[in-house]
C-alpha cells in the first residue's frame, strides 16, 4: 500500500516549529487544515487548503483559504460598500452555494452568532459583525471574506482521508491570513515526505560492515 493511503493513521500533528511530532496521529475536527494531495483530480479541490470547520456524523463543512478571485469585498457584500479604505477580495470558499458570503474573523473576543474555529478565529455568516473589523489599513489581516464553501456527506470525508485524497495537519491564524495564499499549498510535499521518512524510514548501517 502506498505511503498516501496511511495518511490519517500515520502523520503526526506538526508542532510550531514545523517537526514532526509521534505521540499521535492527527484528529478530523473543526481547527485543521486539509491539505489536497498532488494526485487529487477533483477540480474544484486541485492544489487547495481547507480549513475544516465542522466534522461530525452529519458531514463536513470547510473553507478554501487559499484562492483568492479578482472580485472586490467591497462589491460583494453591500453591508461594507461604504466601507471606502477597504481593499479586500473575496476568496473562494467552495463549491458549494456559491452566492453566499461567509467570513472568517481574526478576534479573540467572542462575536455574536459566530463560531470559534480556533483561539483567535471565529467563523460568521453575519456582515454587520464584519464591519467592525473591516476599517483600517491592517483588514486584512483580520477579515477574508468567501464566496460558497466545501462539503461532505456523513463519512465522505474520512474516506477521502483514508485514500490519501487530503494531508491533515494543525491550521494556524498566520496561515489563513496570509498575504501569500499561493504559498500555502505547495507545503504538502513537505508534509508527504515526512510520512514517507517515518512510514519507510533509512536503514541505518555502519561504516565497518
């Protein structure tokens, strides 16, 4: 079986030095990235990042963080039109419900009606909660705003994971935020050759024998 068909069972969560750490394997659940796998050919999906934000017996629920359009925040949701330093773009969150803006928030404090993907990232379906965040020269790095988002049946996903259709690994807020988007994906060569390393690992041999 190749080293891509272990992938839940046997990549580590990644520590914040970017180390493979053994004590156990990643967990499917809200505050992961899913990182598609180069041999992936769904389209929609090819050479993307999720942030997973809900997984459990009733499906999946995600968003694409790393495909920005040339379609402008402030054209999009008319709540922020008004809103005249912005210069945002929407991102593509998914194929699904495409017309529908969702945000992803960069606040500690809990907002109203949003949920809290990870200690500083909530996820809202409400614009007026966005405009608090949306002034200022540093809205980037505190608001992106996504057009659809990713789903899964009950167990699609995890039988994605098993196939080695998605790498799983820790997300982070530096990460969704990013200026650089574009960087974001190539990083899974990095994580499919360390499950190659520890499923395969070198043969160690001494230089007498």
């Amino acid at each position: 079986m190749r080293p891509t068909h272990l992938l839940l069972a046997t990549l580590a969560a990644l520590s914040a030095a970017g180390r493979l750490a053994l004590s156990a394997p990643p967990r499917l659940e809200p505050g992961v990235f899913l990182y598609a796998a180069p041999s992936l050919g769904d389209p929609n999906f090819a050479e993307t990042v999720v942030l997973l934000l809900d997984h459990g017996p009733g499906g999946s629920l995600g968003l694409i963080v790393n495909r920005p359009t040339r379609i402008g925040v402030r054209e999009a949701v008319k709540e922020l039109a008004e809103t005249r330093e912005l210069d945002l773009r929407v991102y593509e969150g998914g194929p699904v419900q495409r017309e529908m803006m969702v945000a992803l928030v960069r606040s500690s404090p809990a907002l109203a009606d949003a949920r809290r993907v990870l200690p500083d990232v909530q996820f809202s379906t409400e614009p007026r909660q966005w405009t608090e965040v949306a002034g200022g020269p540093e809205a980037a790095s505190r608001l992106r705003v996504y057009a659809g988002y990713a789903g899964w049946g009950p167990g699609q996903l995890a039988r994605e994971v098993r196939l080695g259709s998605w790498v799983v690994a820790p997300a982070d807020a530096r990460s969704i935020f990013s200026s650089e988007p574009s960087a974001l994906w190539p990083k899974v060569h990095e994580l499919m050759r360390r499950i190659e390393v520890y499923t395969h690992p070198p043969i160690r041999r001494d230089a007498d024998t």
